[in-house]
C-alpha cells in the first residue's frame, strides 16, 4: 500500500499543477482579449457599449493578432525542430518572404480572395523546400543556414519592392504598411481562408510532435528510432508553410516572434516538441496582442506596424541566443 501511494501521489500532484496552470491560461487569455477589444486612444469602454462601427474595426484587429502570433509561433517551434536550430525563424530564413513575394505577385496580376492565402502558402512552401535541399545538399550548420535564410529574403524583398515601386495600382500601393507587419489592415484578407489554411496546418503538424523530437536527435537516431525522415519533413514544410502564409497574408511580414516564443518555453519549462508547440501558440496570441496594444500607443496618434516593435525587441534576443548557441 505504501508503494502505491508513492508512485501514484506524485503523478496526480503533477496533474493538478497543470490542470492549474491551464486554468490560469485560460481566465489570463478571456481577460486580454476583453481588454484589448475595449482599449480606444486613450481610454476604455466595455466591448458590449460599443458603437457598431468601432466593433467592426477592433473585432479583425484582436482577431488578427491572436491567429498571427499563433501561427506564426508554432511554426517557429517546428523549424526550429526540422533544420535542428534554435535560431529558426519563418521571417529569418525567408519563407515569410517568399509568402509576402507571392501575395503581391498576385495582387499585381489583380486577383484576390483566395487567391491570396493560396499565393502566401506556395511562396512559403517553395522557399521553405528550396532552403532545406541547399541546407542538406551543401551543409554550412546553423550559419549557413541562416546566411542563406538572410540572402532569400533580401532577394524576395527587393522583388517585392520592385513590384510596389513600379506599380500605379492603389491596392498594392495599400499593401506597404500591410508588409511592414501592421495590424491595422486587419480585413486586407477574408479570415474565413486564412482560419481554414492555419487550421489544415495545425492538423498536419501537431500530431508530429514525437517524430520532431526524433529529427532534434540528428538523422540517424531518428531513422534508427523507425521515423520516417523524408515523409516528416515534408509534412512539416508543408504545415509550417500552411501557418506562415496565412499569417503574412493576414499582417504582412512579422519577424522574431516565431523565434522568441518558443526558444523563452524551451529554456524555462522544457517538454517535449507536441507541448512546446502548442503552449508556443498560446504565448505567441497573447503576446502579439500584448504588443500591437503597445504599438497603438507608443507613438500617438501613429499607429507604429507591430513588426516594428518586434524587430526592435527581437534583435537583442537574437544576438542574446547566438552567443548562448554559440558557447554550447
């Protein structure tokens, strides 16, 4: 009977701890959000008292934010797992650019609706196999990679910026403050497809949280453990293409957010690559909705892009982690 109640006692105190925590996650999140939707210029004012039309503005605005930083969370907790880097990032290593380069190709050929996630998901996923063959054919570590993750997305916004500057159409024009990562041009894009594409992308990828963890071990132990390597990875790309071309269809291009979050959950709590994934996609809604609130304020009456704020607080935390990355 004693060693019953040893072995069982600390199983159901862990239960409880984490049944606790998910609690506190979910009553922290319903009060953000609650806030975040009544939050104006300088003051509050419950969301059930508001105007029709300010509902119709803030409404796409919170919801952009929490499925962007979702998003694009989870799909850095994946990269991060397939290229073996802690350094991985979906604006990083280029396939938020290659979706950014693919939705204004096909804005400037002046189609839209689903035409647009549908472009985002082909750019990413192309970038995304193109950067994986040259990172498995010509080798480099984590340097090469993020060397060739830096030149794709210089190259895919120089054509991007071509594109803008050569073009008179008003819609592209538009789409400047929308790449620099702005929610406020929440409503650029239906969130039926973009809800549908992250949606098939966390089908895809969160059940392949054990074989993530195999692929961390190297390619060998992952074959020996009776991974199928070739048919991950490609699923992977496939998800994570799926995530990073809805969120950049949505907000444009948003960098280190898919890095930060789920490299701040890994150092503090640990856990398998499943987990990681999706507590990566509660932190990142959350604080993507935490930092577009700041962004409105911080410069008033600008409402400066989050990508910006982002940028400014993920450069230190990149550099931060290289070095760490480095003496490991």
């Amino acid at each position: 009977m004693a060693n019953t109640l040893t072995t069982t006692t600390p199983v159901s105190a862990t239960k409880y701890k984490y049944r606790i925590y998910y609690l506190i996650a979910a009553l922290g999140s319903v009060l953000l959000i609650w806030l975040a939707l009544g939050i104006g210029f300088g003051k509050w004012s419950s969301p059930t008292g508001l105007d029709e039309t300010i509902w119709h503005l803030r409404y796409p605005r919170v919801a952009t934010a929490l499925l962007v930083g979702m998003a694009l969370s989870v799909s850095g907790a994946a990269l991060q797992a397939l290229f073996e880097n802690p350094l991985a990032d979906p604006s990083l290593i280029g396939t938020s650019g290659g979706a950014a380069l693919g939705v204004v190709l096909v804005l400037a050929l002046g189609y839209g609706g689903v035409g647009i996630p549908l472009a985002a998901f082909t750019g990413s996923v192309l970038v995304c196999l193109f950067i994986l063959a040259c990172h498995r054919w010509l080798g480099g570590g984590q340097m090469g990679l993020l060397i060739l993750g830096f030149v794709i997305s210089a190259f895919c916004a120089a054509v991007v910026s071509l594109i803008l500057f050569m073009s008179d159409d008003m819609v592209l024009r538009s789409a400047t403050n929308w790449l620099s990562g702005s929610m406020a041009e929440a409503g650029f894009v239906p969130l039926r497809y973009s809800i549908f594409s992250m949606i098939l992308g966390l089908v895809i990828l969160l059940p392949l949280g054990r074989q993530l963890d195999g692929l961390m071990l190297g390619e060998m132990a992952a074959k020996s453990l009776g991974i199928k390597v070739g048919l991950t990875r490609c699923m992977v790309v496939i998800a994570s293409a799926l995530l990073t071309g809805a969120a950049v269809s949505l907000a444009g291009v948003i960098g280190f957010i898919g890095m930060m979050v789920p490299n701040l959950l890994a150092i503090l709590f640990g856990g398998g690559r499943m987990r990681l994934m999706i507590w990566s996609g509660w932190l990142g809604a959350m604080l993507l909705l935490i930092i577009d609130g700041m962004a409105r304020h911080v410069a008033y009456p600008i409402d400066v892009p989050v990508g910006v704020v982002l940028a400014l607080l993920g450069g230190p935390f990149f550099i931060w982690l290289f070095v760490r990355s480095s003496r490991r």
